[in-house]
C-alpha cells in the first residue's frame, strides 16, 4: 500500500515537471518568436538636400544686356542690308541731282521732272529763246510745265506771275515759281525744287540750278507763286 503511494506520488511530481517545462519552453518560443517578428526598426536616413543657388540679379541683367545687345546687332544688320538696297536701286539721276541738291538721293523722287530738267541742263540763255540752242526763263519754265504735269501756262513772266497765288516762302513746294525783279518789275523767273533750291534759266549760266538764299537771288526775290490749276489748260499726253 505504502509502495503504491509512493509510485503514484511520484507520477505526480514528474507530470507536474513536464508541464512546467513545457510552459517554459513555449514561453521561450513566444518570446523568441515576438523577438524575432519585431526586429529594431532601423531609422530611414534620407540624403540631405541639395541647395541649388539661385542665379544672382547681376547675372540676369548681364544674360539680359547680351540678348539686348544680340537684338540690337541683329537690327543694325538688317537696317545696313536694307541701306545697300536701296542704294542698289537709286538711279544716277537721283545720285547726280542729290548732289546739286544738296539732298539724300531717296528724296529725288519725282523721276519725270529731273529727266526733263536734266535734258535741258546747260543750255544757254537767250532773249526770246525757245528751243535747246537757246531759252529764256519764262519758256524754259513753260516747257517744264507743259512735260512734267501737262499744264499750259502764259508765256511771259509776268503773265505767269499773274496766274499764281501768292504764297509764303516758308511755304514752298515743288512745282511753286519762284519770282524776281533783274531788270525791273517781274523779269526773271524759275521753279522751286527743294531744300531752297529752283531750276531756271539763268542769263550768265543757262538752265541750271540755284539757291534762293544765294547773295545775288535773294536781292532780286520779288515774292512765290503757286499755280491756280483750275485756270490752266490741261495739254493731252
């Protein structure tokens, strides 16, 4: 009976021992497990940033001058280009009468006018003159008229003067006559060009050019007139 006691006693205790051990085996399982499932979180460094510089005032005003200047350039180029056109075109008539004008040869425009001015240039002076070997100024300024803008005018210098409209002279123009008083009354007469110049017939030089503002002109100037139209006689062309 004793033996027996002790034998299930002793059952006991090592069922008593299994269970312990297993608790702590498992408990050791968890604990490795949860070690093992929550590892230490390592931190996430990330690279520190990179400050771009941004570009400083000077420099965009210098990026800004160079296109200005580039711009520039490239304008003055094709304002030069355009230059050597234009004179590529101009005439030798334009080129020869800017030069008696005193003018830029663009503004020797009007092409009919300085041709017929140019065909009649330098023929001489003579009283009552009416052809190349001789003209006075009255007849030069009427075959001007007649050539140019197909108007009919009187013959005479004075009669011209009379079919004019008095103007200012600081009011000329093309085409306005020019009046002067050489041998008394209205005796000399020419056609105002430009730049304070007129064509006429001149006693001592023939067909040519002159500037009203020249000593001897300017003493002898008797007044300007512009031509009343509605009383001239259109020629046919």
């Amino acid at each position: 009976m004793l033996k027996q006691v002790s034998l299930y006693s002793i059952m006991i205790v090592m069922l008593a021992s299994c269970a312990s051990l297993k608790t702590a085996f498992t408990g050791n399982k968890e604990i490795a497990s949860t070690n093992s499932s929550d590892p230490v979180k390592k931190e996430s460094k990330f690279l520190d940033p990179i400050d771009v510089p941004a570009k400083s005032s000077k420099e965009g005003k210098e990026k800004q001058h160079e296109k200005a200047a580039a711009k520039k350039e490239t304008s003055a180029i094709r304002n030069s280009t355009h230059r050597e056109s234009d004179a590529e075109n101009l005439s030798s008539l334009q080129i020869k009468y800017a030069v008696l004008l005193s003018t830029p040869a663009e503004e020797v425009k009007n092409t009919k006018m300085f041709e017929f001015i140019d065909e009649w240039y330098g023929t001489p002076y003579r009283l009552g003159g009416t052809t190349k070997n001789g003209v006075d100024c009255s007849a030069f300024s009427q075959f001007l008229f007649a050539s140019v803008y197909g108007l009919s005018i009187p013959r005479t210098a004075r009669e011209q003067y009379n079919l004019t409209s008095r103007i200012s002279k600081t009011d000329l123009k093309e085409g306005d006559f020019i009046f002067f008083n050489t041998r008394g009354g209205i005796s000399h007469v020419g056609v105002y060009l430009q730049n304070n110049k007129f064509v006429h017939a001149s006693t001592s030089g023939g067909v040519m050019i002159s500037d009203i503002f020249d000593e001897y002109w300017a003493k002898k100037f008797v007044g300007v007139g512009r031509l009343k139209e509605k009383e001239s006689v259109v020629i046919s062309r």
